[in-house]
C-alpha cells in the first residue's frame, strides 16, 4: 500500500490534504549568510499562519546537512496539525564544507537509504523524499554524483527524487541522466524551480518524460519571471500535462517569511490558489494542491 513518508509517520496519500509540495521550514547554508531560517518559534508561527489559511501538509525539500532540524520538525507537526515530510539528499556542492563532502564519498547512497528507512540522526524521523540539484544549463560531476547515488536509494527504497534546476535550467539534462542513464521511472521525479526559465517548449518536453512538474514561489529574486507561472500552467494543461503540477512556496530565506514581511507559505493559498483558479479552473487547482502531492510522494516503501 502506497505511503507518504511524514514525520509522524506514513499516512495515505489522501489525509495529506491542502499540501505545499515544496518549502522550507529550516535551512542554512554558507551561501544564505544572514538569512537561515533557523527558528523554530518562527517557523511555528509561519506553519500556523499556514494551516489558518487553510493549508494541511508541507513538503521540506531541506536536504543533508543544511540545517533540517527533523526533531523540530516533528514537534511542530504535533503542535500544528500540519502534515510535514522531511527530505535526505544532497544540493549542490557550494552548499558544504568540502570536508563533509568528502566523509561521503563512497557511501552516500547507503546515507541516503539510512535516513529514508532508518532516521535521520537519533531524531526517529524517517526522510520522505530524496533532493538533488543540477547546475545552471549543465550538470557537473557534483551533481552526477548525487543523481547517480539518488536512482540508487530510489531503486532501493522507491523513494521519489525531487530536483532543484538552477535558476530553473537543465531540465532536460537532469531526464536524460535520471530516467535515461539511470533508469528511475519518470513519476518519481520532481522537477522544482519551472517558472524561473519559462520556456514553453523545454516545459512540455519534460511534462512527456512523465516527471512531475513543480512550480513555486513567489520569491525577490525571480520576480522577473515569476509573474509567467499561471500562463505556463495553463499551457501544460491545455497540452494534457494538467495532472503532473504541483505547487509550493519555496520560502528559503528568513525575509521570505510571512511571519517576517513576506510572503510566505500562507501566500500559496491567498494569492496563488485564485490567479491559478482564473488561467485553469478551480477544480485543476484544487486537485494540484490535494490528489497531487498524495501521488508524488505516497510510496510502497521497500
Ligand atoms: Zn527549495
């Protein structure tokens, strides 16, 4: 019976309910300095602002060693109610200390395999989900690396394979090594970051490898092409590609926050939820935000 790896626990893939299929409640890295969200009375405050907009499950894409705080997140997810999925994996290498880098070397998908099966540190929570990075327009030996160990743990776990794209780039690159080379199924891919390269064209040769496509935001830093997301998901639903969206907030630095000035996770269903409604029907929409995230992330767990 197919799963979704929460927190707390597997659940069906139906209780996940009004889920933001990619965010953030803890991340550091030295490439964000100022700017971690590392706090959990904060992220309390933001998971509440959330589930008062109506919001019932969040999926963090907070991979290895970035800060994910997995007891944390197992205690905000009783204190709430929300739903929360904690990810393994790994981003891309200016994300780390070369030295914890290289203690993986050799074993990284057996770490990836632990922590989806085993827990994450002494924290019990088991990771839900395995992210990856590519590189902008490319995929350098980092990220082949990473990938090749992610299709491993998958094969090993069935656990899906969520990929943050470069300022939304190497879609293509990131299929042709996943589902070609390594032979994971399209629908265990996700594919994150689309709207931050809208081209038509590279969006809908991904949509019929049969990945996920996940669309996210707002954020100040892809202003200038968030503002295209609603006309590419309309596009991907007009082509028949409708029934592989998914949508998150992808809050990634503290001012992001709404809690601290920004938007944040309650923007998803505040904002984003009724422009969506307008370019493809509220019933697209609510299924994007319900049976969706269910069916990328629900597992027979192996
Ligand atoms: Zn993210």
């Amino acid at each position: 019976m197919s799963r979704v790896r929460t927190v707390l626990g597997d659940v069906r893939p139906e209780e996940l309910g009004v889920c933001d299929a990619h965010d953030h409640l803890f991340l550091r890295s030295p490439q964000l300095p100022g700017q971690e969200l590392n706090d959990a009375s904060a992220a309390r405050a933001e998971l509440t602002a959330f589930r008062e907009a109506g919001g019932e499950a969040v999926v963090q894409w907070t991979p290895y060693g970035m800060g994910r705080r997995a007891a944390d997140l197992m205690e905000l997810s009783r204190a709430t109610g929300v739903h929360l999925v904690c990810a393994t994996g790994l981003h891309q290498a200016a994300h780390y200390d070369p030295e914890v880098l290289g203690k993986l070397r050799g074993g990284l998908a057996e770490m990836f395999v632990s922590e989806l099966t085993g827990g994450i540190g002494t924290s019990g929570v088991r990771a839900g989900l395995i992210k990856v990075a590519g590189g902008f327009h490319t995929l350098d030996a980092h990220a082949r690396w990473t990938m090749t160990a992610a299709a491993e743990a998958h094969r090993a776990t069935g656990a899906p394979i969520a990929v943050h794209l470069e300022l939304g780039t190497g879609a293509l690159d990131v299929l042709d090594l996943l589902c070609g080379a390594l032979g994971v199924p399209g629908h265990r891919v996700i594919l994150g970051h689309l709207n931050r390269s809208p081209d038509p064209v590279v969006q809908r040769r991904a949509a019929e490898s049969g990945c996920w496509l996940a669309f996210d935001g707002p954020s100040r830093a892809h202003h200038p092409t968030d503002w295209r997301m609603p006309r590419a998901v309309r596009d991907l639903a007009e082509a028949g590609y409708g029934h592989r969206l998914l949508l998150g907030g992808d809050t990634v630095v503290a001012g992001a926050r709404s809690v601290d000035g920004g938007p944040g996770m309650p923007y998803l269903l505040r904002r984003v939820r009724e422009r969506l409604a307008e370019a493809v029907g509220a019933e697209l929409v609510d299924r994007i935000l319900t049976v969706h995230p269910g069916r990328a992330f629900a597992v027979d767990w192996t």
